[in-house]
C-alpha cells in the first residue's frame, strides 16, 4: 500500500530535476567541472530541505534538521 504522498515526492523530484539543470546551465560555462559539482550540491542540498519540508507538512515528522534550536 501507498501512503498517499507520491504526488508531493514526485513534485519535489521535478523541482531537483529543474535546479539541476539550471544550475549545470549557469555554473558548467563559467566553472567547468568545480561549477558541475557545485551544481549537483547545491540542488541537492535544495531537494533535501523541500523533501524535509515536505514532510513535515504531510506526516507532522520532524527532521533533525528543524530541531536544531536557538539559544
């Protein structure tokens, strides 16, 4: 059985998708192979935080990466 959050998951795979071609676009012409790996990272730290967000929002489960607190 599906939990019903495939539409969302496949959103969030489409944005990736999408930076990632922008930024390949953007940073391969101005910094060849080092501007294609910050391409990559920079998308998949942008996935991430989308699918954390997400999730979040869908199931009301935290991801460590919101729990982090200010003092």
């Amino acid at each position: 059985m599906t939990q019903g959050g495939e539409k969302y998951s496949a959103l969030c795979l489409l944005a990736y998708v999408l930076i990632q071609a922008v930024s390949s676009c953007i940073l391969l012409p101005v910094a060849g192979l080092a501007g294609g790996a910050l391409a990559v990272l920079l998308s998949s730290i942008c996935y991430n935080i989308l699918l954390a967000v997400v999730c979040y929002r869908t199931t009301g489960v935290s991801s460590p990466f919101f729990r982090l607190r200010r003092r």
